[in-house]
C-alpha cells in the first residue's frame, strides 16, 4: 500500500473510532439521548399492537408507565410519541420493535455505525485513486461531525450506507440485486434522503435506469402488507401523518424553524426575510426545484461517463438537504461529494482546486455538530448580555448551513456543465 493511500486509509479510520466511541457515550449523556430511535420503535411496537401510530396518545399508551432512562426528558418523549416518519418505514421498524427496548437500541446503534462506516469506506475507496489523504481527510472530518447521527439513533446512518452502497454497485455494475434491494430499503426508510438519488438513476438511463426501476418495484411490494395493516387500523392516517408533521414544525414544535438549531434545509434561511411558510417555502421549491432542473436537462441530454458521475451527485445531493426539511444528522449525505473534490483537486489547476476548497468544505462543517454546538454554547452565553451579538448568533445558526449547501450544489452544477461529455458505450440500453 502507498503511504499516501496509507495515510487516508487512517484518517477516515480515526473518524470511525470517534464516531464510534463518542456518538454512543454522547447518547447516553444527553436528556435526549437516542430519542430519534425511539421515535421509530414506539410507532412501530403501537402498529402491532394494533394501536393507531400517528396518534400520539397510542403511542404514549405503548410506552407505558416505565419510561426508559433515556427519555426522561419530556421533549424527548413528545419527539418519540409524534410520528412524522413514511408508513413504508413500519416495513422494517416493526421487526425491530419486536425486540426489547434495550436490546434493539444497542442492535440498532450497531447496524448504524456499521452502515456508515461500511458507505464511508467506499467512498474512500472512490476518490482514492485521486487524491487519498484529501479524501481520507475529509470522510474522517465528516464522520467526526456527525456523533449526533448516533447519539439520537436517526434513522439517517443506516440509510446513508445503503444509499452509497446502492450507488457503489450500480457504477460497478455489480451485485445488481443486491442494489436494488438497497436502493429501495433506504428509499423506504427516508425518501427524503435519497429521492434525488433516484431520480438521477432514473434519467441517466441505461442499467442504472434499470435499477431505479427495479428498486421502486421492490419498495411498493415491501412496503404493501404494512401499508394494508396500517389502514386497517389508521383509515385516516394521512391526515394524522400530516397533522402531526404541521405541529412539529409550528410555533414550539421541536422542528421549529425559529427555534431549531439543527436545521439545514433552505426554508430556516428564507424563514429571515418572510414569517409566512408559504412564501419561504415556495422560493425554496423555486430555486431548488430551477437547479434540479439544469441538472435533469444536462442528464437526460447526455450519456454520463466519469467524471460527470460525480460531479452531477455532488451538485444533487446539497438540494436534497435544502428543499425540505432536514436536520444535522442528514448531513452525512455530503459523504457523495467528497470524490467529486477528490477530482477537481487531481486534475484541475490551483485556482479550481481552491474554488472546489471553498464550495466543499464550508458546507461540511456548517453542517455538522463540531460547528453547531460550538455556536449554540456561544450564543448562550452571550444571550441577553449583548443584542447585537445575540442577533449575530441567531443569524449564524440559521444561514450559515442552508447558505454554504446552496454555494456548494451551484458550484458543482457549474462544473458539471462546464465537463467534456463522451458516450458512455456499456451503459447505453
């Protein structure tokens, strides 16, 4: 082995070990520590049960009296007991739920930090032909700022494996099954995350077109018998799903765009100029929705060979972050730009190679823990002892994150447009 592979090879490792040992001890730390996973368990365990798990009294009445430890916070069980996740998810949530609160937890941290680990690897191994200590570097700082993923159980790092895991075998053309059975899972169990990722299978045609195809099959037949049983029991669990979804992100939900200090998405930014969601939410479909659009027209219009790949998921992946509602711990998404850097800093000049620098980095850490929590202790600190600063944090929190996504997706974008384009021969149907 290079020492230079070697030595991108022990940065992301580092990352890993840190992940692995702070995201569990900051869980068990924190008043709301792993309250994401209970929001997926207690949900899940009422619809076997026969409860309605969009209603929060059914789920408060799954949990019971004896609350676990880790949700002693009262917010943290509000968050557990108001479901605002896809039905599809109840396909594999309720496996889960079928085991002990305690032990599924500790499987259920496992499985995450074995698939983020498992995503990180190979997203070195893609862009460490290039440059493997930028790379290795990188993928280490992104796992580093993301312990919250793990410390809350977010639903996030087994998702964000799959994902990369999916798209690793679709540009290899290999296991072909295995990537659309990955595909779907993480398409099922947050299609936020990964619909834009679908979405670019679908229009780059070919055998990943194929995929996509066959990984939306798989989603509509697993997810039918829960979705069968849910409307059972929960005839009108949509307009519960989209009840509780209103009262999350209203005026004192823990998604609150005002008071939040985890969200990423574009509406917190826009939410500065106009109080009305109507407004900021429809110039963030606008924008975002313009720039998908120049991206699926250069798509459509080309057959993609790399490096076009990745800079178009570089380009992709921040909008998936921006036009709706995400927090910190959907962050680790950005994992897909780094080979994208990775490029752009072995093959083009200096002042690329700083622009690319520029676009990237800032987006990573704005939206990752290391920078939140930093800002958040400051802000609380300087809290009305001096307005302006106060004020200055307040702006900080909200805009910095969504600002540094939508610079990073436009710079990308503009490479992309700027790349050379040949025929992809062995992709072509």
């Amino acid at each position: 082995m290079l020492r230079s592979h070697r030595d991108g090879l022990t940065f992301l490792m580092l990352g890993v070990v840190v992940l692995a040992v702070f995201g569990p001890l900051l869980g068990h730390m924190a008043g709301w520590g792993f309250a994401d996973f209970a929001g997926y368990y207690y949900p899940a365990k009422c619809l076997l049960e026969g409860g309605d798990p969009y209603r929060p009294s059914d789920v408060h009445a799954t949990m019971g009296r004896t609350v676990p430890g880790d949700l002693a916070d009262n917010k943290a069980a509000i968050m557990a007991a108001l479901c605002i996740h896809p039905p599809s998810e109840f396909s594999i949530t309720a496996a889960i739920s079928l085991l002990p609160y305690r032990l599924a937890r500790a499987s259920w941290i496992v499985a995450s930090i074995a698939s983020v680990t498992v995503g990180a690897f190979l997203i070195w191994k893609w862009g460490a032909n290039d440059s493997p200590v930028l790379c290795g570097a990188c993928v280490g700082l992104m796992l580093v700022n993301s312990m919250t993923l793990i410390a809350g159980g977010n639903i996030a790092g087994i998702v964000i494996g799959l994902s990369i895991v999916a798209t690793w075998c679709i540009f290899k053309r290999r296991n072909s099954a295995f990537a659309a059975l990955a595909l779907a899972l993480s398409f099922m169990l947050k299609p936020q995350d990964v619909g834009f990722l679908w979405l670019y299978f679908l229009w780059k045609g070919g055998t990943s077109r194929k995929r996509a195809l066959e990984a939306l099959a798989l989603m509509f037949l697993l997810s039918a018998p829960c979705l069968l049983w849910l409307s059972w029991h929960s005839p009108h669990w949509l307009m519960e799903l989209s009840g509780n979804v209103k009262s999350s992100t209203g005026p004192g939900g823990f998604n609150d765009l005002h008071t939040s200090h985890s969200i990423v998405n574009l509406q917190a930014a826009l939410s500065l100029f106009s109080n009305n969601p109507r407004i900021y939410n429809a110039a963030s479909y606008a924008l975002c929705g313009a720039l998908l659009l120049a991206a699926a027209y250069k798509v459509v219009r080309s057959n993609l060979c790399r490096p076009a790949d990745e800079l178009v998921l570089a380009a992709i992946v921040p909008l998936s972050l921006l036009i709706t509602y995400h927090r910190t711990t959907d962050a680790p998404l950005l994992l897909y730009s780094v080979p994208a850097l990775t490029i752009l800093w072995a093959r083009c000049s200096r002042k690329t190679r700083r622009a690319a620098l520029l676009a990237t980095l800032p987006a990573m850490l704005f939206t990752g823990d290391l920078f939140r929590i930093s800002l958040f202790v400051l802000a609380n600190h300087f809290r009305s002892k001096e307005y302006l600063l106060d004020q200055l944090f307040r702006l900080m929190q909200v805009a910095l994150a969504p600002s540094a996504l939508l610079a990073m997706s436009v710079f990308y974008l503009v490479m992309y447009w700027r790349t050379p384009l040949e025929l992809d021969r062995e992709d072509t149907p």
